[in-house]
C-alpha cells in the first residue's frame, strides 16, 4: 500500500521512511504525487485537529491513504508554550535557530529543576473515502537545555531537548537512538499494525 506523509518538512518525510520500516506500506512524499506544493492550513485548537485535517485534506486531493501529523514541544515553566504553535513561534520571520533562540532566551532565567518539557506528537491516518482516521499519539519528557547544542542530528528544537534519563539533547544521539524515544517514533510504533491492518484488506 502506498503511504503519502502529508508534511511538506522533507526531514519528516525521511524520518517516517525509517520509522514505518516494519510495515506494509511504500512511503511517499508529496512531491512524489505532484502535491509538492499544497499546504494545509492547520486551524485546529489541538494536536489531534491538526493531524486530522492535514490527513484528510492530503488523502482526499491524492487519492492515496495519507499520514500526517501534528506535534510541538511544551515547556512547563512557559505553562505549555510554545505547543500547537511550535512551529510558528515567534512568527513568520523566525528560522528554526530563530525559534530556539527566542526560546532559550525566554528561559534565561529558569533553572535546571524547573526546565521540563516534553515533545508531543499526534499521527493521524485518513483514507480517501474522507471518513476514516485513524490515530496514535507519542511523548517524550525531558528538559530544555541552558545552552543549544552543536550536534548534527535532528531538526527543530532537537538541538535544545535533553530526554529524560539522558545528558545529551536529540541532536547529540545517533538517529537510531532518536527514533526509540522521541515522541514521532513512539506515535509510529503504535500506527504500525494499524497500517498493516489496511495494507491487508
């Protein structure tokens, strides 16, 4: 069965290819459909709004069953902020490295012990008929780090997220480790027979 990844954030898209590896599916992007361009607009008030509508709107204009996901990371000293809008924090004008510094420097002041965080991911999978979703959710706790991080892995807060039980942030681990604990490899896990469920029938 074909699997479109409904993001237009082609290290996602790379990533889901290695977390879906168990199942039935042949994970494409949406350049690989012709819909390199289409965005959704994420209007929903939770994580969950969001997979859904992208899910829905991505299997509907291809064709194909289509997974799409909404996560962010939330900061308890920040009462769950940056969240829903994790990746438009600060607005449109901030990079990734704009959106950690601004994070970060909102933290300036908090330490250690009150640095909690955790990364929360939302998959939803819809089927062209526009009824049927299925979903799975995933989270990771740890903490912000005082300072970025220079490691090469990962994209977005990686470089500022220490998981629990660790002294590394995300960009510091191998892909391998990332994929184990981060909160997309735990959604994914839980998505798998469900996919093959449908990649069955």
């Amino acid at each position: 069965m074909k699997l479109l990844i409904g993001s237009t954030n082609t290290g996602k898209v790379h990533e889901y290819g290695i977390l879906l590896a168990d199942a039935d599916v042949e994970v494409v992007g949406l350049a690989d459909v012709g819909l390199g361009d289409m965005d959704v607009e994420e209007n929903g008030t939770t994580f969950e709004e969001n997979a859904i509508i992208k899910a829905k709107a991505y299997a509907q204009a291809s064709g194909l069953a289509a997974l799409a996901d909404d996560s962010g990371i939330c900061v308890d000293a920040l009462d769950g902020r940056p969240g829903l809008y994790s990746a438009r924090y600060g607005g449109a004008g901030l990079d990734n490295a704009g959106r950690r510094r601004k994070l970060l420097g909102e933290l300036e002041a908090v330490p250690d012990e009150k640095r909690g965080a955790e990364f929360v991911c939302v998959i939803a999978v819809a089927l062209p008929d526009g009824d049927t979703v299925h979903l799975a959710e995933g989270i990771c706790r740890g903490s912000i780090a005082q300072t970025e991080s220079t490691g090469i892995s990962g994209f977005g807060y990686d470089p500022v997220f220490i998981p629990e039980g660790y002294d590394r942030t995300f960009a510091d681990i191998s892909d391998d480790e990332k994929n184990e604990l981060s909160h997309r490899g735990r959604a994914a896990k839980k998505i798998i027979a469900t996919l093959n469920q449908l990649a069955a029938r």
